[in-house]
C-alpha cells in the first residue's frame, strides 16, 4: 500500500516536475553558463572565463546587491511586526470579517504594482495629494519624503504586506487556544506567551511569510525606480540594464547567478528550520 | 467547619448575555479534600470552573481562596492551576521543558528547575529518560502525567482538573482514576475536578457536588448521594434506579400503584395527598422464594435480561412499569423471559424523596 501511493504520487508530480524543469532549471542553467563566458558575448561557444564575476566587485555592483538585501531585510522585518496584530485578529479574532478583509487585500493585487506606486507618488510628492492640500489650506508645506531609501522601503513593505500577512495568519491560526490559556494559568503573563507560546508555534508562518516577502523585496526593482528615484540602485536593476541597455549577458547572468545563489541558500536554510507539512495542514 | 474552608464560593453568578449559565453557585471546599463537580453537558460545570482558573470573568458574587477575594484576579496571578481536557501541552518543548515551564517564569536556576523536574518524573511514575523526550513522542497516558507533572511544578494552592481523562480509553482510565486518587494522598494538595462520570467521580472523591441547569442539587459524600439523593435527577444521574411515585394517604403511609408502605419510613413531614418518590437500588430488590420474607413484595413478569460481567440485570414489568433488578452471576434464572416472579425488599433499602 504504501509502496503504491509512493508510485501513485510520483507519477501525479510528474507533469509539474516536467514543467519546472522546462520552465525554471533549463533557463537558471542557461544563466549559469552565461555567466562565465567572456564579456558581451551573445553565445554560449567561447571559452569560460569569469570575468563578470570579478567585475561584480571591481565596478561596485556589491553596493548595489547589499542596498537591496538590506532593504529587503528591513521591510521583513517591518512587515513582521505591522502584520502580527493584524494577522492574529484575522486567525483569532475578527471571526467573519477576515473574509471581508482577505478580499480587501486581495483586491489591491488587482491593480498593477506601478499604477500603485505611481498613486504613492501622486501623493506624497511635493504639490501632490497630501502636501498640496496642507499648503492650500494652511501655507505651509513641507519637502516630500519621496526619493530616499525610506520611501523605498515603505514601498516594499506596502507591496508585499499580502505575501506576509496570510502566511503569518496561517501560522498563528495553527497555535492552540488552550497552550495560551495554559501558559496563562501557569502564570505567564501577555509578554511571556507571545514570546514562549504564539511565535514558537507560529514560526512556520513566520519563516514562509518572511522568505516570500524577503526574496520578492531582494528582487524588486519598481519601488526603488518610482518612489526613491534611484537614489540607490537595487541589484534587479543593475541586472535590467546589463541584459538591455549594457548589451552585456554575461555581466548581466553573474548579477543574477549572485542573487540567486543568496536567495536560494537563505530559502533552503529557512524551509529546512520549520516543518512545512505542518502549515499546510496535514499531521504527521 | 466553613472558617477553615479553602475556597469559597458565595452567590456566583454568570451571564452570557440573556443567558444564564450559572445562578448563585454557593460552595465551600475543604484544604486537601478531593472534591469533585458531575454533571451532565449542559449543567454548567465547565463553566463553574472556568470562572475558579480566571479565564472567565464572574458577573455576580464572590470567590474566596484563603478569605482573599481572586475573582477579579486575572488567571496569571492566581495560586491556582489547571490541567485541561486537551492536556494543552505545548508541542515545541521537550517533557522537561513542558515540566519546568511554570518554574521558568518565576527565574529559578537551571540546575533546580531539572532537579524538581526529575523528581516530578519520579512522583508520577515516568522514567528520568522522558525528560529530553518530545510530546509528540509520548503516548496518551504518559502525556496525562506529564500535563500533571506540569500543573504539580506550579506548586498550587489547589490543582484543577477539566475532564482529563474522558479522551482515554476505558483501561487506562480506570488504571489513572486510582493512581489520580493515590497521587492525591501522597501529595495532599486539594484536587478539584469536573466531569460528567459519575463512576469517575465515585472512585476518586471525598465529596460530590451534582449540577444541574446551572445550579447545585446537591454536595455530599458519594456514598450518602447514591443511597440517599434529594431529587430524581441526582438519583437517575447515579445510575439505575427504581423511583415509585408515592402519595401520602393519612401522614404515616404512602400508596404507589399496587404497593402501600407502611413501616418505618414515612418518618419525613409528609402531610396528607404530598406526592413523592421511594428510590430502591437494583441490587436491593430481589426475587422472593418459597417463604422469603420482605417488607415489600410486588408480582411481576421478566421483560428482559442483560449480562452485565459479574452481574446480571433484569427488567421486571410490575406495578405498572419496568423495574429493573441486579444479582450476582451465581443468582442467574434459567430462561428467564416472560417467567412469573415475585419481588422483594426491605425498607431499611429504601429512600424516600420529597420532590417528584
């Protein structure tokens, strides 16, 4: 029997494994190659030499890679602590209105990520929504925190707040009522069963909304183009740039190489610290 | 006798908005007694204890635990603790961070919160091995002993028990009942426990109190609630039972359907046409033969009969209803269904119940 459901669920995985391999690992490994291959080269028969790797430290794109893993990380770390409230009243409290709410953020994604950045700048910008209002009204004005590294970072956090709040909902629904009541009676107090009960047990939740929000935030490039006005340069830029502009794969392929192996191995380290099969529901 | 009491309860009320859930619960607990709060779903006992932990707030009343008012004490501050009938134990420690969990919050060293955690392992039994074991890894038993072990390291000045043991099976139940019952004598602390068992109940308290639509019918020792209840529904609730509703005909005897008593137990203040209830236990009624002699005898036909293990159950049509008799295995009838019989018992057997 259980041989049987092994054969059963590797046959079923079949045609998703087919279309991953044509469609994510045959491309990652034509970059890979890429990657090695002498300067503005468009194929693959040269001779390896990786170049475009030393030029990743020598012409300062490291600056560019550690601007957008730090702002990745920032907005992380902020979404873990804007979602929490919200998350545990839709797993624990709001009963039928999380619905209403899971719609409203859903709809948001609805509307292109540009349309929505470029909506923050019509109204953060000076004479926009905001300022020019204030200054019509009273005469004072004040500068726009548009076009700086905060502005990009309330982007990102503003962007992927979705890819935070329903894993970590999910995490916290999965923590039982009666431990925290437990917890209380053995004389915790409210500080003591958020760190010693809610974020242990929700740690899966946490670990999936922090990796999904964390690797699309490393690889986002509009929020820093519109809303901080390339006052710094995310790594997904630089890579845009080599491949069109730059006319340079290879440089372009050793960029992403980088990215890809950072992202990856942070990825692996956090799946590899939680029990995955716990939040999607099965028991073990 | 209510001066020395540990926990008292005076006219606790709660309300979950038009409904009321509990109405002026009174009760007096006793330091190291086993008490023990039966009830049927409904009756409010959950509710009750919920209110003693402090996961609820109470809407009328008082709670006094050592003459200090705690019923506006939130559930963290109270010297008191509970072990859930899920057990609520926490799945990401190990059984000896479980165990020390409570000796954690209040900073004691590491080196002594394992000694007292090694110890607590002894006290119930467990192997010293099951302090690195995980939760996931103990079996439903050995949980219960560590959920106990847990609730025991908190040291509380009573130990609370929501139904633990109604998820186990029958064995293993019966099997913690007793050892429940010993670890109450060995460590003297007041256990106070609900469930909806009545057998749970008899094996392991001191005193029973019986709830019903969120009030107390009556708190006795178990043994005085099952020979003498005070309504129907404690004595149906503590198992088979023969109710004969009763008139009073002049003050000294009673008239049922085919039956009249008149010895020895109308001594209550019946006055003339007062309904009532004589309660006879199964096992109190026996088949009459040859020239037995009993207070009580009625004819009847055998409806039914039930092996019940050591025991065997008849149902008796007599006196216009199905009465039901216990014997002993050896007192087995020969094919017994639709046999003439007669029966018999004594009113030193018997109860009388003033209610109907």
């Amino acid at each position: 029997m259980r041989q049987l459901d092994r054969k059963l669920g590797m046959l079923s995985s079949l045609p998703m494994v087919i279309i991953l391999l044509i469609a994510f690992l045959v491309p990652v490994v034509v970059v890979a190659l890429f990657s090695i291959m002498p300067p503005k080269v468009f194929s693959l028969a040269n001779t390896p030499d990786f170049s475009a790797y030393t030029v990743f430290f020598s012409q300062g794109y490291y600056k560019s890679l550690l601007w957008s893993l730090g702002m990745a990380f920032a907005s992380t770390a902020i979404l873990i602590i804007v979602c929490w409230p919200l998350a545990y009243g839709m797993a624990k409290v709001f009963g039928r209105f999380t619905l209403v709410l899971t719609i409203a953020v859903v709809m948001s994604l609805f509307v292109s990520e540009n349309i929505r950045l470029f909506g923050w700048v019509l109204t953060l910008m000076k004479g926009g929504l905001i300022e020019g209002h204030l200054r019509a009204w009273t005469g004072v004005g004040f500068d726009s925190p548009l076009y700086g590294v905060p502005s990009i970072i309330f982007g990102l956090v503003y962007v992927y707040l979705p890819f935070m709040l329903f894993p970590l909902a999910q995490g916290i629904a999965m923590v039982p009522d009666d431990a925290r009541q437990a917890a209380a009676d053995l004389g915790a107090t409210r500080w003591q069963v958020l760190t010693q009960i809610d974020i242990p047990l929700a740690a899966p939740g946490i670990v999936v909304g922090s990796l999904l929000s964390f690797v699309l935030a490393a690889g986002a490039v509009a929020e820093s183009k519109i809303l901080g006005g390339q006052a710094v340069i995310a790594i997904a830029d630089d890579v845009e740039t080599a491949f069109t502009f730059g006319q340079n794969w290879p440089l372009g392929s050793a960029l992403s190489m980088i990215l890809i192996l950072i992202i990856g191995g942070l990825a692996l380290l956090g799946v590899s610290r939680i029990d995955l099969d716990a939040i999607m529901g099965r028991e073990r | 006798m209510t001066d020395a009491a540990l926990l008292r309860l005076r006219g606790v009320v709660k309300n979950f908005g038009d409904f009321t859930a509990l109405h002026g619960i009174n009760l007096d607990i006793q330091e190291g007694e086993f008490f023990t709060i039966v009830g049927p779903s409904g009756s409010g006992k959950s509710t009750l204890i919920r209110l003693l932990v402090g996961m609820d707030d109470i809407s009328a009343g008082k709670i006094m635990l050592r003459d200090q008012r705690i019923d506006q004490m939130p559930a963290n501050f109270r010297p008191t603790c509970m072990v859930f009938q899920s057990l609520a134990l926490f799945p990401h420690m190990t059984v000896g961070q479980n165990i020390e969990f409570p000796l954690k919050l209040r900073k004691e060293l590491p080196v002594e919160r394992r000694e007292r955690a090694l110890e607590l392992l002894d006290l119930l039994r467990l192997p010293q091995s099951f302090y690195d074991k995980r939760i996931s890894q103990c079996s439903g038993g050995e949980k219960q002993r560590v959920a106990l072990a847990r609730a025991l390291a908190f040291d509380p000045e009573i130990l609370f028990f929501d139904e633990p043991l109604s998820a186990l099976d029958y064995r293993l139940r019966k099997a913690l009942e007793k050892e429940l019952k010993d670890l109450h004598a060995r460590t003297g602390k007041t256990f106070v426990y609900i469930t909806h068992s009545l057998e749970e109940a008899m094996v392991m308290s001191d005193r029973i109190a019986i709830m019903k639509d969120g009030k107390i019918e009556q708190i006795a020792a178990a043994d005085e609630i099952y020979s003498a209840p005070v309504s129907r529904f404690v004595a149906e609730f503590m198992g088979e039972v023969n109710l004969f509703e009763v008139t009073s005909l002049d003050g000294t005897s009673l008239q049922s359907n085919s039956l009249t008593i008149a010895k020895g137990i109308t001594q209550s203040t019946f006055s003339v046409g007062d309904k009532g209830l004589l309660m006879v236990r199964p096992e109190d009624v026996q088949f009459a033969e040859g020239n037995d002699s009993f207070d009580y005898m009625l004819k009847g036909k055998i409806h039914a009969e039930f092996a019940l293990g050591s025991r065997i159950q008849y149902e008796v049509e007599a006196d216009g209803k199905i009465l039901t008799v216990e014997t002993l295995r050896e007192g087995r009838i020969q094919d017994p269904e639709g046999m003439q019989v007669t029966l018999g018992f004594n009113a030193a057997k018997t109860h009388l119940i003033g209610d109907t």
